[in-house]
C-alpha cells in the first residue's frame, strides 16, 4: 500500500509522552497502515536522541525508535526532493523570507512522494504550503 502520510517529527514524539493527545493517536491508530517518516524526521530523532544524558528517559526512547525503525518506513530525502527544497528555499529567498532547512527538506519530501504532511507547526510550513502542492494536516485539531 502507497504511503499517504508523512509524519512530522512533533507527531512522532507525541508517542513518547506520558500523556499523548488522544487525537493524535487515534487518527495515527485508524492510519496507521497509511503512514511514514522521512529520513529527515528519523535524523532529528536520532540527533535528540543522542544528546540526551543516559538515564530511563533516553532508555525509553531508545525502545520505542527500535519499534518505529521497523514500524514506520523512512522515505528518502533523493534528488527530485532537493531540487524541490532548492526551489522552494530559492523562491522564498528572493523575496526575503527564510525556510526553516529541515522543515523545508521534510515539505519537500512529501510534496516528492505526493503525500499529506503531519504536523503540528503547519505555521512552520505555510510559506511552502503557499508555493506548492504542499498539503498539511494538523491532527491536534481534526
């Protein structure tokens, strides 16, 4: 089955809460099947990860990125997604706004791919959204 959803970083990490949104997670549970992270999204948990000091939080997640490394498949950041992000990023620099870089490489991997972007910050992803085929999901507020 094509992957709809790719799951933003905020999204991923509302699992590892003590007391996730109850929103998030059904919409997750009823997707499930339906969803994907970018290798982006897997780079920032892995770098979060690995500045945490050692202790039972940072053995806590290092359980739950083994489940999401099989549950979740990684969608690549590739060519025909960089030359979307250049694009992206170029257009909003000639009229003098900034792309947060990362945000900008996951816009542009589900805009590769044809997929719903999940998200939380989707104010962190309008100008993209406002210039592509971006198309964003907040599930907080479904």
């Amino acid at each position: 089955m094509n992957k709809v959803y790719l799951l933003d970083t905020n999204i991923v990490s509302e699992f590892t809460k003590d007391n996730p949104n109850q929103k998030v997670l059904a919409l997750y549970t009823a997707r499930k099947n339906m969803c994907a992270i970018s290798a982006v999204t897997w780079q920032e948990l892995v770098f979060g990860l690995s500045k945490m000091p050692e202790g039972k939080r940072k053995n806590y997640l290092k359980q739950c990125f083994e489940l999401y490394e099989e549950e979740f498949e990684i969608i690549p950041y590739d060519g025909f997604a960089a030359e979307i992000c250049g694009q992206l990023s170029g257009q909003c620099a000639k009229e003098g706004k900034t792309l947060p870089y990362c945000d900008t490489q996951i816009a542009a991997t589900a805009i590769a791919n044809g997929m719903v972007l999940v998200t939380r910050n989707t104010a962190d992803f309008e100008e993209a959204a406002e210039r592509s085929f971006l198309r964003v999901e907040d599930w907080f507020q479904e």
